[in-house]
C-alpha cells in the first residue's frame, strides 16, 4: 500500500496553541483527581449575564435557527455601530460592521484581507499566541519586534521605526494587552499610529479587552486618532470577555466599508454567518444597557481586586518582579532570575505544585510567565502561595 501524500505546508508549519495545551495539561490532572491552581486559561469565570442568555433562549423559541446574513444581523450591527458612537465618537454604519465567529477568526479575516504572501506584518511582542500563525496561514511573514517590561511591555515609534522595511504591509496592537495587559495612553497610541500612517500600513488594533481597565486607565479606539489612521484600521473587538460569552464565539470588526465588504465576502465562503439565535444574546448586551452594566461593574470590581492581591503577592517572592497591568485580566511576571527556560519553568510548577502557567515564551517573551486571574480569589490565594514555595527550592 502506497503512503499517502503529505499534509499541506500550511498544517505541516502551524505550531499548537499554548495557552489551550497548557490548560488541557491541568484539566487531565484535574480529572485525574490532582488539586490543580489553573492560571493559563483566559476567560472569565463568570457565567454569562441572565439577561443575555435570556435573550438567546428566546430567540431560540421564536425560530431563529436559520442562516442569517454573512456580516451580522441588522439590529446587530446598528447596535454595534451605535455603541462606538456612543462610547467613542465614532461615526460607523452598519455597513462597516462585520459580525464572525469569534474574535480569533476577525483577526485572521483581518490579516487575510490585508495581506498577500510575501507582505512582512509587525508584531510586538509579547503578542497573542495566535497572530503568527494567522500571519503564516495568509503567505505573509510575521516580523517581531520585543516589547519587555523595561518598555512595560509597550511599542515605541523608535522601534516600530526600525523594523519597517518596503514589504511591511500590517501592524497588529493589542490595547489593553493579552498578555501582559499593558494599556497604552491615547497619546502613546497616537505615536505609534503617527509611523504607522506615515509608511502607509494597514493596521488592526486588537481591542477585544476594552472595557477591562483599572486605575483610571482610559482604552483608546485606534480609529479615531485621525482620518489617516481610521482610513486604514481594522478594529477587532467581540463579547467574550466583556460579557463573558466565551464559548459563544461572537466577534466583530468595525473598518472602512471597502474592507469590510471583503472581510463580509471571505466569511461567506468560510463559515457563512455566526449562530443565529446567539446574535440575538449579543444584542441583549448592547441594548439592555443597565443589566449589561451591572454585570460588567461585579466582575471588574472581583477582577481589580484579584489583580491587586495577585501583583502584591509575587512581589514578595525572591527572583520574581512583576509591573501592575492596568487591563485585561493577567498579569506576565519575569522569572528570568531563576535561570531557567520558562518552559521548564512551567513544566516543573506543574509537576511539582500542581500550577498551571503559561510560559512567556509562548508569546514571544522568553523568561516571563502569563498569569490570569480570571479564576476564584481561593485558587489565587492558594496558587501564588505554592508559586512561592517552588520558587524557594530554586534559590537554595
């Protein structure tokens, strides 16, 4: 019997990702009876709001289980475009709205209508596990440039500057940042943009954590820095974290109309339209404004304070400097005073402790760890007191 022929480069060349390995690693532990400290997973640990669920149920029930429009119901993406007036001044039809499944797959849709094989995208990192790949998957090749915490894990214009060359096509941000959860200030952004427009780049800004911040910290919507940068931007955001919808998989793109006819027109020879009836849960989000509110304010008031106890906690331990995030829900504390890979790291908290962490290097930050406290203030209290303890057995 002959063999068969091999994969396709495309699958011979995408790397797993990470963060789902890692958490996977400590379900099995779990399931096997292990009394397991989760860190890696990035997802709230709140169910999603009555209210919305409600909403999906009864849409359900009325008979909203056939196909709907590629790029979203039209309450839907009028919703949406309403919300960034509302939230940011910006004027957006529904034209410009494109609703997908799940904001990983608007990234992608994103690098795919920007890009052609041979363009160089930009990536600061620490970046999202998964721009590489879709920057691979679409021909382009994905260029990093390193963002550490003596930066606090943030691209400057002097950096961005030097790794532009003639095949840059796109810049990929994160504000506020998985991992690290760095937020870039409005002016800090407008530099960067300022580059970014003056070599003609498209640009997606990555907002899917917006409504994540702490400490007065202001997100910032990329398009509306100036006419130049809104005529290029591609802006990604969704309801998973916000609205804890995660296994929902409803994500969203607000760009210029002729991108967003395209991004629209790929989705339709890829996945048709997002589940009907879980639109209608997305809209309840955006429309029932005092229920969605509360719901948000109770997480980040648990978030906050879990962030607060987790950075006081591992700056306590020896070896370990960790800066205070401002968004999102983690924090990426340096390790690399231990002088071990943060593989290695990782691999041996597991073993060890029962830790569950992702390495940095995971998202192109060797010597780091993400930790996400998006889980319960006993599991926090109890892991970093084990991270502490494993720390303690490398120093002797």
């Amino acid at each position: 019997m002959s063999t068969p022929p091999p994969l396709s480069t495309w699958a011979r060349n995408l790397s797993p990702s990470p963060t789902l390995a890692v958490d996977a690693k400590a379900k099995a532990l779990q399931a096997a009876g292990e009394d397991v400290c989760g860190f890696a997973a990035g997802e709230p640990d709140f169910d999603t709001p009555e209210h919305i669920k409600e909403a999906c149920i009864a849409a359900l029930r009325s008979g909203k289980t056939k196909y709907a429009p590629t790029p979203g119901i039209m309450p839907l993406r009028e919703a949406i475009a309403a919300q960034y007036g509302a939230d940011y001044g910006l004027k957006v039809t529904p034209a410009q709205v494109v609703v997908s499944p799940g904001g990983k797959f608007s990234c992608y849709l994103g690098v795919l209508a920007t890009c052609s094989p041979g363009d160089e995208v930009i990536i600061p990192a620490p970046y999202w596990v998964s721009y590489p790949e879709m920057v691979k998957l679409a021909g382009a090749t994905p260029k990093f440039v390193l963002c550490d915490d003596t930066t606090a894990f943030k691209l400057t214009p002097e950096l961005l500057e030097s790794v532009i060359t003639p095949r840059t096509r796109l810049l990929i941000l994160c504000s506020p940042s998985n991992p690290s959860g760095a937020v870039y200030t409005r002016s800090e952004m407008a530099a960067i943009i300022a580059v970014a427009v003056k070599h003609n780049l498209y640009i997606l800004s990555d907002e899917m954590y917006e409504h994540l911040v702490y400490d007065d910290a202001k997100p910032t919507c990329v398009a509306t820095l100036s006419p130049e940068a809104e005529a290029r931007t591609l802006v990604v955001a969704g309801f998973s974290k916000t609205y804890s919808m995660t296994g929902w998989r409803i994500g969203t793109t607000v760009a210029p109309a002729p991108l967003a006819k395209a991004i629209a027109e790929m989705q339709s020879q890829m996945t048709s339209n997002v589940t009907t009836f879980a639109q209608y849960g997305a809209l309840a989000a955006l429309t029932e404004k005092e229920k969605t509110k509360a719901a948000l304010a109770t997480m980040l008031t648990a978030f906050d304070r879990r962030r607060k106890f987790l950075h006081a906690e591992l700056n306590k331990i020896a070896g370990i400097r960790c800066l205070l995030a401002q968004g999102a829900f983690y924090l990426f504390p340096n390790i690399s005073s231990f002088g071990l890979k943060d593989t290695e790291f990782c691999d041996r908290l597991l073993d060890a402790e029962k830790v569950a962490a992702v390495p940095g290097s995971a998202f192109g930050a060797e010597g780091y760890l993400r930790l996400s406290y998006a889980t319960g203030d006993e599991i926090i209290a109890k892991g970093v007191e084990r991270l502490a303890r494993f720390c303690a057995t490398l120093q002797r």
